[in-house]
C-alpha cells in the first residue's frame, strides 16, 4: 500500500483559506510552493490595500481594489526604473 504525502501547516492553511475557490486555484494554492507564496503573497496585497477583508455577519468578505493595484504597479515601475538608472550610473563611469 502507497503512503499518504504528508501535508505541511502551510498547506493545511491554504487549503482552509481557498476553500471556496475553484479546483485549479485550490490545487496551485496547496502545493508546497503555492502554499508559501500564497500565505507570504495574501498578507501584501493586504497591507498595500490591494485585496481588503471585511466581516459581516461573522462571514469574511474579500474585496479586491484594482484602481488601488495600478497605483502600487505603477510605483513598482518607477522604482524600478530609478534603481535600473542607477545600476547602469554605477557601472558605467562615461554615462552621462
């Protein structure tokens, strides 16, 4: 008789958090690398404001703010330009 893969805790808990997700978002989320990104990923998106929680009734309701997402996407953009100038500033004494 095969043995059962054992489950980590951060499996459990993705499979607890997606419950009422679909099977293909459910499966990605509980593999052994999903489940890490998704649990190191979620608690971002709410911080940056991205995803926000609220509870009615004793039920959770996810809501997911896009106009809110474009912000913190174009924010990355410019950072990310920023530093890439001065990478190239650093390494290359005749730029400008």
């Amino acid at each position: 008789m095969a043995s059962r893969k054992k489950t980590s805790y951060t499996q459990r808990i993705a499979q607890m958090a997606t419950m009422g997700m679909p099977a293909p978002v459910q499966k990605v989320a509980t593999s052994q690398l999903g489940s890490r990104i998704f649990l190191l990923l979620i608690p971002i998106l709410i911080a940056t404001g991205i995803i926000s929680v609220s509870f009615s009734g004793g039920m959770p309701t996810v809501t997911f703010n896009r106009d809110r997402a474009e912000a913190v996407g174009r924010e990355l953009e410019t950072d990310a330009l920023r530093a890439a100038e001065r990478v190239r500033q650093a390494n290359d004494p005749t730029y400008r």
